[in-house]
C-alpha cells in the first residue's frame, strides 16, 4: 500500500512539474507590415490608448510576467510623467470608441504607475515595456492593455504592427488630450506586434522528489 501511494504522489509531482514551464507568445496577428507612435510621443500633452491580443494567440494560463515591443525604427526614447499601465481580462472582441467598454465588465489591474522612461533603441529590437509582477492570466478571455500618461517628452517611438491582412484584428483606441479621456479615436485594423511572456505556474520544488524517494527507501 505504501508503494503505491508512493507512485501515485511521485506521478502527481510530475505532473504538476509539466505545468510550471513558462512560454514566450508572439502576438499581433503575423508578420507585421506597418509602425505605430503610439502611445509613447512626448509631443502630445497627455495619451490614453488600448489595444488587446486574443485569448487564441496566448491559449496559456499563468502570472504574465513580461511584455515586449519590437522596435520599427530605431527609438528616440522620452520620459512620460503620472503614467499607468493596466492589464485587463475581456471578452470583448474588438475595440471600441469607449475606454470603460473594453474593459468588458472586468476589473484591470494595474502593473505599472509612476514616471515612465523609455529609452532609445535599434531597429529590430525587443523592448521591455513592462514586467508585471502582479497579473495572471486566466487563458478565457482576450488580453487588453492600456497605457495612460499626462506630461511627456520625447519624440517619436516607432513599433512593428499588423494593419492589414488577414484578421481578425482586435484594433486600438487613442485619446490624446487626458489621460482620463472616456471616449477616443479608433484604428479597426489593427493589431499589435508582441511578445507575452507567461511565467510558471507554481509548483512542487525539486526538492520534494528527494522527500519522496526517502520515503520509497
């Protein structure tokens, strides 16, 4: 009796094991075929601008961990004061002119406040654009990110996208008068370029496979 408990917790320790290895997602639809300067232009007094990736380019759950742009033209960089970056569960399926809207009945969370600083970088580079520490993803619903700032500077910060093609595409909106804006412009064809890092899920540390040979012993 005791062997077979032994087996059966040793099977389930490995198990458990297979779900904790972390993947890097690229999103945004394909190839990108464009640039986009949003949201991070200095020249505009304030932004408000999401866009979103679809539960089927991620199909993983876990804590998201990091979230990249890829550089179009080579970034000029820029500081961007009383900045948010939230993330945000949805079944929405594309953007609408209504920032609350795309929430889609959903709480964001919020993984980045405080002065953000872009720096400058070649073309064809990945960029950190947050690591959020406190997100995980439930892998049901879309993945909507929005970033908001008022008071910036800085000059333009091309990043790859997909504006045409084949879809679908989730689009993006834009405000770019406050950062509080509740209503804004909208791109339909649009998709963001990315890469979503979706960290491990906990699991059993390695140790306990030590723990449990001593007790077959």
């Amino acid at each position: 009796m005791m062997k077979k408990l032994v087996f059966l917790t040793l099977a389930l320790i490995i198990a458990t094991s297979t779900l904790a290895a972390a993947a890097v997602h690229i999103v945004g639809g394909g190839t990108p075929n464009s640039n986009n300067t949003f949201p991070f232009w200095g020249t505009y007094p304030a932004f408000r601008w999401q866009t979103m990736w679809f539960k089927s380019e991620l199909n993983e759950p876990g804590p998201v961990t990091k979230i990249e742009w890829m550089t179009w033209n080579a970034t000029r960089g820029g500081s961007y004061s009383n900045c948010d970056i939230l993330l945000c569960h949805t079944g929405v399926s594309a953007i609408t002119t209504n920032f609350a809207t795309n929430y889609g009945g959903k709480t964001p969370v919020n993984v980045y406040t405080g002065t953000y600083t872009l720096s400058s970088y070649p073309v064809d580079t990945w960029v950190t654009i947050v690591s959020p520490t406190n997100f995980t993803y439930n892998n049901t619903d879309n993945l909507l990110m929005e970033v908001s700032w008022q008071g910036g500077s800085g000059s333009t910060n091309s990043m790859k996208v997909r504006t045409s093609g084949a879809g679908p595409y989730p689009g993006r909106i834009w405000n770019t008068s406050s950062k509080t804006a509740t209503t804004g412009s909208i791109q339909p064809s649009y998709h963001h370029y990315a890469r979503i890092t979706i960290g491990a899920i906990p699991g059993v540390a390695p140790t306990s496979l030590g723990r449990i040979k001593g007790l077959y012993n």
